[in-house]
C-alpha cells in the first residue's frame, strides 16, 4: 500500500521511484538545458521570423493584431508544437488561446496531449462525444495515478475541446512500457510490448543528447544515460507517430501538440520526427517565455507569458489516507483538519464522497479536483468497532 498525504486535487505525496523524478524534469521544463545547445548552430527548423537576427518573435496573445498575423504564419503548418513547463498556469492559458485562434480559422483539427497515454484513447473519445462526464473521464483514463498535476491547469482546454468537438489525441506511451525501457532498455521489452512501440527510433542528435545529459546528470546517479536516452526517444517517437498518424488519416486537418519544452525546443524532438514521417517540413514550434530571444533557433515564435499566475486555492478534506487495493483509509490528520472537525477519525475508511463511492486515490482526487473552500461535502464513511463490526457514518465536512 503505498501512504499519500493531503488530497488536494491534482497534488499527490507518495513517494516516488527516482525514475520519475527524472521523467518530471523532463517533461517539466527547460531546467537551463538551452544554453546547452552551441551558439551559431543551424536550427533544426527553419525559424518563421519575426523578430531581428534570427531569434524567435515574440508574441502578446492580448494584441488582436499580433494573435492575427501569428495565426496567418501558422496556417501553412500541419503540426504545431506549444512547448510548456506543465505546472505553469500562464502557459496553458496560451495554449488554450492559440487553440481558440485556430479553431476560429479552420476548425479541422486535433488536439494532441502529452498528459494521457494511448491505452486510454477510446475514454478520451467517449468524453469529446459527450458519452462520458468529466469526473468518468479522469477514472478511466487513470489521469491521477499516471500524471498527477493538477488537473484544473488543463481543464479549460479540454472544456473547449468537448464543446467544439475537436478530438483529442491520448499521444504518450503507456507507463508500463516507458518506464521498463527508462530502466532496461527497448531490449528489455517483449513481443507484445515492441508492439505498441513505433517501428522506428532514430537516434537523438549531439545538441538534443546534451540537453538530456544535463538532465540525467541533474539527479543522482542510478539508471543507466543510454537506457534512460532510450526512454525519451521512446516517448519522442511515440508521440510523433500518433501525430503523424492522424495527419495521414485526415488529410485536411492539423493537429496542435501540447508537451514539455524539452520535447519540442530546437524541433529536434517530437517536430523533426513528425516531419520525416510526413516527408517535409510541416511543424512550427512555439515555446512559452520571455526570455528565450537570445538562443536563435530554440523555436519559430516565442509567447509572451504574465508571471506569477496560479489556480485558486482548492478544497481540502483536511485528510492523509492510505491507498488500498480497492479503498482508501485515514491515516493521519493535519493541522485545523476540517475531516477531523466534522468527526472523522483515525483508520475510518472513505467510501463515498457526496454519494459518489471511492475505491481508491485515484477515484477521491477525481472527485476532489475541482471543490473549492467552504463548499459542504458529505462524507460516508465505515468505521470498525472494538468488537470488530462495522459502523457507517454520514458526516458533513466543510472545505477548507
């Protein structure tokens, strides 16, 4: 069983294996890593300029003109790369305002997503057709256990996708298979396994292999560099397949790909790998920043971000809780817990929460998500008595 601390909506305390640490740092953001590729090198994409001596332009999403003349300049690409730092709120308000522009141009689209993994796909397709809600979405897709960030920094885009519905790509490769490869290698995969992997892997460039040893030298040492390289032009290629997949199959649409900035800076990630799978240059790569003028070639534009944004503060149960098998119990309580107040206590098991039942983390964070503080929530839960038998209890907690 493994112990997790507060319940906020999207925030998990478990423990966790180094090797997702490593696959945080990343996805999360540029780390320093750009000073890492070497002055006066070529792009890896031609640069769609508009700005002086080669840096990429620098875009304010609040100027109609300037969001007018970018969306013009993107037209003529089939794939365009959004580079984000996944925790920051200002960067997926820019994605989801680039997303808004495009639809409004040409709504032919897709959306492909970093956050869901490909089994998944087919709960992603019954949530953009309305077959299932939202909270279904988050279960099925096992959002919680697989990802982990809070959920409300992306829910404005997938609000936006349901009502226009555009579809949405589950573009990862499972956790299963990734994190086997992150510590053995493609050779330690299976038949089964080398199957839901792309056909080809192409070996990462000298710039891009730098920018990934900063990375793995960032952390302590224990997994192997070349397996842990293999790991991320695993998920490299597997996105720009799913990408590329889609494009071929839909000849007439483009696809916006949402992903860490070290995937897709400099294009010699996911971008160059979708452009030899469709045979051209048919990807721009937009980077989320002010501060990226310097490094020529690091992306085609630049969007300009407001610093110091962050999503309200969520309702809190006020409970730690141990992750079972097929339930969750309290383990502990923090200070002013309002769980604690209302007459929860120690070892009561959760099993509904506003008469929806809860069989596991996974299940109360998707629940929790988007509850806010002073909202009153009723809390079923089982208790044991000293002669071993079973009390259930309706009590009413308000957040905090």
């Amino acid at each position: 069983m493994n112990s997790a601390g507060v319940d906020r909506a999207g925030k998990m305390t478990m423990t966790t294996k180094r090797i997702s640490i490593l696959v945080l740092a990343v996805c999360c953001g540029a780390c320093g890593l750009i000073e890492s590729r070497a002055q006066g090198q070529d792009a890896a994409l031609p640069v769609m300029q508009s700005g002086a001596g080669g840096e990429p332009g620098t875009i304010e999403l609040g100027s109609a003109l300037q969001r007018r003349q970018l969306i013009g300049q993107l037209n003529g690409k089939r794939a365009i790369f959004i580079g984000e730092v996944h925790d920051r709120l200002e960067h997926h308000q820019n994605q989801l305002r680039i997303i808004q522009e495009l639809y409004a141009s040409d709504p032919d689209m897709a959306i492909g997503v970093e956050y869901f993994q490909q089994p998944f796909q087919a709960y992603l397709d019954d949530y953009i057709a309305g077959r299932i809600d939202e909270r279904e979405m988050l279960k099925k897709t096992e959002y919680f256990q697989r990802w982990q960030l809070d959920y409300r920094l992306l829910q404005p885009i997938f609000a936006f996708a349901r009502e226009k519905h555009i579809p949405v790509l589950a573009l990862n490769v499972s956790d299963e298979i990734h994190n086997k490869v992150f510590k053995g290698g493609m050779k330690s995969l299976n038949a089964g396994e080398l199957a839901q992997t792309p056909d080809e892997i192409q070996p990462a460039s000298r710039h891009y292999l730098q920018r990934l040893e900063t990375i793995f030298n960032s952390h302590p040492p224990s997994n192997d560099f070349g397996t842990f390289v293999e790991g991320v032009l695993l998920w490299d290629e597997s996105m720009a397949d799913i990408t590329a997949r889609y494009l071929k199959s839909h000849p007439q649409a483009r696809v916006v790909v949402l992903a860490g900035m070290v995937h897709v800076m400099y294009g010699d990630g996911i971008p160059e790998r979708v452009n030899r799978r469709l045979g051209g240059n048919h990807s721009a790569v937009l980077i989320n920043g002010n501060d990226f003028g310097a490094y020529p070639g690091v992306a085609d534009y630049q969007l300009a971000t407001e610093g110091g944004k962050e999503l309200p503060k969520a309702g809190m149960l006020g409970i730690s809780i141990i992750d079972g098998k097929d339930n969750v119990y309290v383990s502990e309580f923090p200070a002013n817990s309002s769980a604690r107040a209302a007459g929860v206590e120690i070892g009561d098991y959760i099993v509904a929460l506003n008469g929806i039942k809860v069989e596991n983390l996974a299940g109360l964070k998707a629940i929790m998500f988007d509850k806010q503080p002073g909202e009153r929530m009723r809390v079923a839960v089982r208790r044991k008595r000293p002669d071993n038998s079973r009390q259930e209890l309706q009590l009413e907690v308000v957040l905090r």
